[in-house]
C-alpha cells in the first residue's frame, strides 16, 4: 500500500485517489451504521431546539420547551442545518443526524485533498484518510454519528486552518483562498462560539515557528479575512440580545467564567494528562500512542512535506495546551484536533519512507527494508479498524440500549392504539427542568405531529388525573414495577418498557407491534 511515488498516469492516479475517498466515505459509513436511538448528552437538547424551530419557524433564538434556552447558549448554525435536514426527510433520527454526518465526510475529504497535494501520493492520502475515519472519537458520540456540535466545528476548522496554511507560503496571498477562509471561521463561530477560534492557537504558533507572523502585517487582506469571520458572530450577539436579554451573560458563563473553567458545574474535570489518555492511551484516536512519535519524523522531512508536518503538529499542541488548561474537560474538546493528527501521522510515515529509499539508494539500507516499511502503515490501520469496531461493540452499542432512549420503540409499537398516551419518566434533575429527558420529548414531539395524544409526567402521582381510556407507559426501571403491581390489563411489554390501560378499554386499529 504505502508505495508513495509521483508522478505516473494522471488520470490513473485521479482514479485511484477518488477510489480511496469512496473506500474511506464507505469505511465510515459502516462504522457510523444505522440510526440509533437519540442520546442525552448533548444531541437530546440540541435535537429539541431544532424540532421546535421547525415548528416556529428559523430564527436567532434557540429554545428549549419554546423558551429561550440559556443552558445551550451556542449559536444556531447547527440548529438551522437540522432544521433544513428535517425539512427534506421528516423529523427523523437520520435526518437530524445528517448535518454532523456531511460534516465528516467533508473533513475527510479536505484531509485526503490536502494530503494527496502535499505528497502526491494516493497511499498517503488514503492512509491519513483511514487513520481518521476508523477514530472513535471522530465517528462516535459527539462525532459522525451523533447530532452534536463537534463534527461541523471540525469541518470548518480544518477547512480555514487548511486556507491559511497555504495562504501564508504565498506572497501576497490569494484573495479568493483568504475571503473562503473568513467563510470557514465564520462558520465555525457560528457553530460553536469561541470554540471555533481555539485551533488558531495552533496556527500562531506555527507562524513564530517558521518566521512567517509578519506577513499578517505585509497585507489588508489577512484583516478582511478576519473581519469577514468576526462580523457574523458579532451580528449574531447584538441581535440575539436584543431578541431575548441574558443570553450574552448567559454565554460568557457557559464558556468562559462558568462550565469551560468550573468543572463542578457541569461535573466534569480531569488530570493535566486526561486528553493524552483519552486520546492516546485509551485509543479514541485510531493510531493511538503511536501518533505521539510524528514529531521524531521532522528531522527526515523536507520542502513543504516538512512544513505541513510542522503544521499539523502545531495545531494538535496548540489546541491540546488550550483545552488542557479548561478547568472543564470532556473527551470531545479535542475533537478538532484529530484530522491534524491524521494529517501528521500520514505524513510522518511518507517522510521516513522517503528517507529509507533514500537510504536503500545509496547501500545504507537493505533492499527488503522497504517492504517491511510498506507493510508497518497497513498494520496499523487494520489494528486501528478491528479497534474501532470492537468500540462499536464494547462501548457505543451499549449506549443505544439505556431506558430513555426506549422511548421511540415504545411509542412505534402503540401507534396502532387509538387512546392518549401518558409516559411516567422522572428524568434528571437540571436547573431548567425537574424532570429532563429530551430524548422522550423529541419521540413524543414526533408522536403528537402524527396527530397522536402523547403526554408526559416525572412521577406516578402525576396519572392522578389520567383519563379511565389513556395508556400508561414507562421504560424507567423504578416505575415499571409500580405500574405492573397497580392492575393486570398490560397491553405491552418488552425491552424493559411496559404499557397497561389507566381502565376502561379503547380501540384497537391493530394489535400493538412487537
């Protein structure tokens, strides 16, 4: 695989490259796999704002129980794509889940284009393609295959980080690449707040490294770009407090003075080292420990495969520096770290191939070196895909089968009884809401656009006032008993869900599924 030569056939090596990107979108896709039941954290809440924007209509303002929502004070590019996703294919797990899944294969695809124009070598390409995709962190929750703010940020980091990094070696730099640079950032404010300026950490960095910070002076044209980024979000923050006051101090909490540097409030922190463990040593990213070796290859890079190498490991130290000092620390806060670490990776392997040719050419280096070479990228990618689907397995399969995420199955199954449905679910208690459970709103949501009566109570008291003909349902493991010890006329149960008439009898269209 790894024979990472120039030249040959243009139009064969055209092929082959777009054969690999199809060989990667498709490994992707089955490590994504099939729509699975929504999830609390933090798809649930987002998947509310955006089902009540599609009934309201597109807006600045994000809800939550059609109030404005100050626990979620991001932007709502996100919000708007899910909204259109839903517009074409229906309030549906798979159409809420379509922005985050374009957003990765488009990472993909600009890490598999920036390598192959770097090295000219479809095998690089690939491989840098396939380390990414097989990442847990990159296809999992929060990832690919979740509706949660992280894979749309990462594209649009990538991409400007991408616009600059060639824009800097060009003086003066092309206006076309800087003012689509200023479209990415821009997009990445939008999607995520201050988030979507950390990898400029990196990049900054990478300027000091190799000398070139001056040429942010030398031309107008880096401050439209940065203009042409900061003006939406800045448009976005004075019509957005005007529309509803408090978000702005309601922001500043949420990323700055509150949750991003007060891990107690979301109750999450961690070790100086958390993001070298959760990355590295527990293998969220595919290659693993191994990655932390790219640097060792810098000595045997040259020309611009040196440079993009130093780039690459710029932003991955200058995004993991940031994060790392946030008092709060969640495993997905380096998400956009992880097409830089493919990228180096990818590249660390090219240069040191190249070195051992090199090497092999002037007698330093037996011959068959170089087939143990090609064979060691190849290894590892396989022992990074049986990883990623043995976290398939292990860790994110067990996280579809949780009692609220139940819901939607249960309501699927009672969608041939015409009565009105009451669900007993007590939900977590969060500020906003005693009895939070978004992911049995969005079901019921659906339900009631279905033109079906679905309500919803935290606790048993609350079927007080339940009609004789309604349906009781739950799925948490501490009413299910209860409701099985108050009457015999259960009329479903099955995946730990149970469903028995309040009295009285109502009609049947079909016997319940399942």
């Amino acid at each position: 695989m790894m024979v990472a030569v120039r030249g040959g056939n243009g139009r064969f090596q055209q092929a082959a490259f777009w054969a690999a990107v199809m060989a990667t979108v498709g490994l992707l896709l089955v490590l994504v796999g099939r729509p699975i039941p929504i999830i609390i954290w933090d798809e649930g809440r987002i998947i509310i704002s955006a089902m009540e924007m599609r009934h309201s209509g597109i807006g600045l303002v994000t809800t939550y129980d059609f109030v404005p929502d100050l626990w979620n004070t991001k932007p709502p590019m996100l919000v708007w794509l899910m909204t259109g996703s839903m517009a074409m294919f229906g309030p549906t797990e798979f159409a809420l889940r379509l922005p985050s899944l374009m957003a990765a294969l488009g990472t993909l695809l600009l890490v598999m284009l920036f390598l192959r124009r770097i090295t000219s070598s479809v095998a690089i390409a690939a491989f840098g393609g396939m380390a990414l995709a097989t990442s847990v962190g990159f296809f999992g929750e929060h990832g690919a295959r979740t509706a949660d703010f992280d894979a749309l940020l990462c594209f649009f980091t990538t991409a400007y980080l991408l616009l600059l990094f060639f824009a800097v070696h060009r003086s003066p730099p092309p206006r076309g690449w800087l003012l689509l640079a200023g479209v990415m950032a821009a997009g990445a404010l939008m999607t995520k707040g201050l988030a979507g300026g950390i990898p400029g950490a990196g990049l900054l960095l990478y300027l000091v490294l190799v000398r070139r910070w001056h040429r942010l002076f030398e031309t107008p044209r880096y401050w439209v770009a940065a203009l042409l980024a900061g003006l939406p979000m800045l448009l976005f923050l004075f019509l957005r407090e005007a529309a509803a006051p408090g978000f702005l101090h309601a922001m500043l909490f949420n990323d700055v003075s509150g949750r991003f540097n007060n891990p107690a409030s979301i109750n999450n922190s961690g070790p100086p080292w958390y993001y070298l463990d959760t990355t590295f040593a527990r293998g969220l990213f595919s290659l693993g420990t191994l990655t932390l070796l790219a640097p060792l290859a810098l000595p045997f890079a040259r020309g611009r495969v040196r440079l993009a190498l130093l780039f690459a490991l710029c932003i991955a130290v200058g995004q993991l520096a940031v994060v790392t000092m946030s008092g709060t620390k969640l495993a997905h806060y380096y998400l956009s770290a992880y097409p830089f670490l493919a990228i180096a990776a990818a590249l660390a392997v090219h240069a040191l191939f190249l070195w051992m040719t090199r090497s092999v050419r002037a007698g330093r280096l037996a011959p068959r070196s170089l087939w143990i070479a090609r064979l060691v990228p190849v290894a590892l990618l396989a022992l990074g895909a049986m990883q990623a689907i043995d976290a398939c397995e292990r860790v994110l399969a067990p996280r579809e089968h949780y009692p609220r995420t139940r819901y939607g199955a249960l309501l699927d199954a009672l969608s041939g009884v015409r009565a009105p449905v009451l669900l007993i679910e007590p939900g977590i208690n969060i500020p906003d809401d005693p009895h939070y459970a978004p992911e049995l709103r969005f079901y019921a949501m659906v339900a009631r656009q279905q033109g079906r009566s679905v309500a919803h109570v935290g606790k048993m008291d609350g079927i007080a006032s339940a009609a004789p003909d309604t349906i009781l349902a739950s799925c948490d493991p501490s009413i299910v008993p209860l409701l099985q010890r108050q009457g015999a006329d259960i009329i479903l149960e099955r995946d730990g869900c149970l469903a028995r008439w309040n009295g009285g009898q109502a009609s049947l269209t079909q016997p319940p599924s399942g």
